[in-house]
C-alpha cells in the first residue's frame, strides 16, 4: 500500500471538496483532512501525485493555480 501525499491546500472544506471532486471525477482517489492555520489539505496516493496534480491543473481557471495563498 502506498502513502497519501498531499497534492492541494485549499482555504477552506468547501474549496476542499471542489478539489476532491476534480480528482475523483479523475478517477482517482482523494482525502480530505484538517491542515495547519485553518487550511484543508487534499491527498491523493503517491502513485496518483503526477495525475493528480495534472488534474487539478487542467480543471481550475489560470487565475484560481495562481491566487492568493
């Protein structure tokens, strides 16, 4: 079994969720979880970490990759 690997932090559960969306509709398999100062973090399986990341990539506006922190 591999490690989950955390591919997105996101601002909050719904944003959270969005992503999570994103990934499953992939095909791939994704976990919420609490992160550090509010955050939601998003993991996927290490050996979904490239796809993953093509993914989310593909499915967000220029403007949202590149937003605030």
């Amino acid at each position: 079994m591999t490690g989950m690997v955390r591919v997105a932090v996101a601002g909050d559960v719904a944003e959270a969720e969005e992503i999570q969306e994103i990934l499953r509709s992939a095909g791939i398999d994704a976990e919420i979880a609490d992160g550090e100062d509010d955050s939601v973090t998003v993991s996927v399986p290490e050996s979904s970490v490239e796809q993953a990341q093509d993914a989310i990539e593909a499915m967000t506006e220029p403007e949202d990759v590149i937003g605030e922190p």
